[in-house]
C-alpha cells in the first residue's frame, strides 16, 4: 500500500472448468445481475473505498460500482471469487 492506494498486480490465472460452473451458479444466487449500477453512502466521503464490477455476457455488459457502499450480497461475491482465484479475496 502506497499513499492510501492498494497497487494492482496483475496476474494470470487457469481458470478449471468446474470452479468456473460453481462461480456462475454464485452470480445467479446472488442475483449479481440485478445490482443496481451505482452503490453510493448518502454521506460522501473523501478518502473512502471505490469498487467496480464489470461482467462481459455474450448477450450484455454490465458495469456496477459504488463508493463506501456495497450490495448485500458484496461479502457473498467476494467469497466466490475467492474461490474462484484460489486466494482470499474483499
């Protein structure tokens, strides 16, 4: 962590089929796809926590963020990929 900013590695993973399947049985269980686009807190904050979500379907694009705020399911999510990626994930 540098200035208050968590550095981005980037990294490539294999996806195995089988975790792929579970994740996306978790995206329709946590009705991902109903998230509305923008989670803000009513109270704004300067030096908060930003997130995005994008998730590119054959059929639509969808883009979800938020600042300070998340969806109910956000701890749900961050749980799949986590298991998706191997590694702890928030």
């Amino acid at each position: 962590m540098e200035y208050g900013y968590v550095l981005t590695v980037k990294k490539k993973i294999i996806l195995l089929q089988e975790k792929l399947k579970i994740f996306l049985s978790g995206v329709e269980r946590n009705r991902i796809y109903k998230w509305k686009n923008v989670y803000e807190s009513l109270h704004p904050v300067c030096d908060g926590t930003s997130w995005s979500v994008s998730i590119i379907t054959k059929d639509k694009n969808y883009l979800f963020e938020g600042s300070n705020k998340y969806p109910k399911e956000w701890s749900k999510f961050c749980k799949d990929i986590g298991l998706l990626i191997d590694e702890e994930f928030s």
